[in-house]
C-alpha cells in the first residue's frame, strides 16, 4: 500500500508542477471581484491544492520506506514525468546533453530502488 501512496503523491506533484507552468504562462489575473479572482487563477489555485494533497501521501509513504530511497525516487519520477509533459504540451526542446541526463537519472533510479536493503 505504500507503493500506491508514493504514486499518488508522485501523481499530484507532477500535476501540480505542470499545472504552475501553465498558469505562469497565462500570467497572474488580479481582479477585485471573488468569483473573477478565483476562476480566473483556477489553474495556480489547483497546483497549490495538488501540491498539498501529496503531502500527506508522501508522508504516509515514508512510513514504509526509507528516505534515502523514496525522496530520490519521488523527485527522479516526478522530474522525467514533468519533463515529458515540458516536451509533449509546452513544446520545449531537449538536447543531447540533456537526454544523457535523463538516461543517468533512470539508471540512478534503478540502482536506488534495486539495491536497497531494507525498507526502512
């Protein structure tokens, strides 16, 4: 069951980082009126949600794995996973130097979640 809490907070933080990206892009709207100001920054006021609904996931997480393996691997995920959604919907470009990174941080994955000795 801890696998599938440190999916959702994966899942959510990754949601919430692209979901920053695309309200940075449509820019900040300040109005004096409530309903404006809230639908209008619908997209950042949501990031933040997501942003501390993983929190407590990740938090339930760490109560099954070590630190040392699920900080690592939650940040590693979350940054190929947002990295994906950088390429494919906000049409940024990646160079070779860059997917040699990438390709390290897989392996650095793999080593992590591979060799660990124990859970805790």
């Amino acid at each position: 069951m801890s696998f599938v809490f440190l999916l959702i907070a994966i899942g959510s933080n990754v949601g919430a980082q692209v979901l920053f990206k695309y309200a940075a892009l449509r820019g900040l709207h300040w109005g004096f009126q409530f309903p404006d100001l809230i639908t209008k920054n619908f997209p950042l006021i949501l990031a933040a949600f997501l942003l501390a609904f993983s929190a407590p996931f990740y938090f339930l997480a760490l109560r099954q794995f070590s630190l040392s393996v699920a900080y690592p691997v939650s940040v590693a995920v979350t940054f190929l996973i947002v990295n994906l959604f950088a390429v494919n919907y906000f049409g940024e470009k990646l160079n070779t130097l860059q997917m040699v990174g990438y390709t390290l941080v897989v392996s650095g994955i793999f080593f992590i979640a591979y060799f660990t000795n124990s859970s805790r």
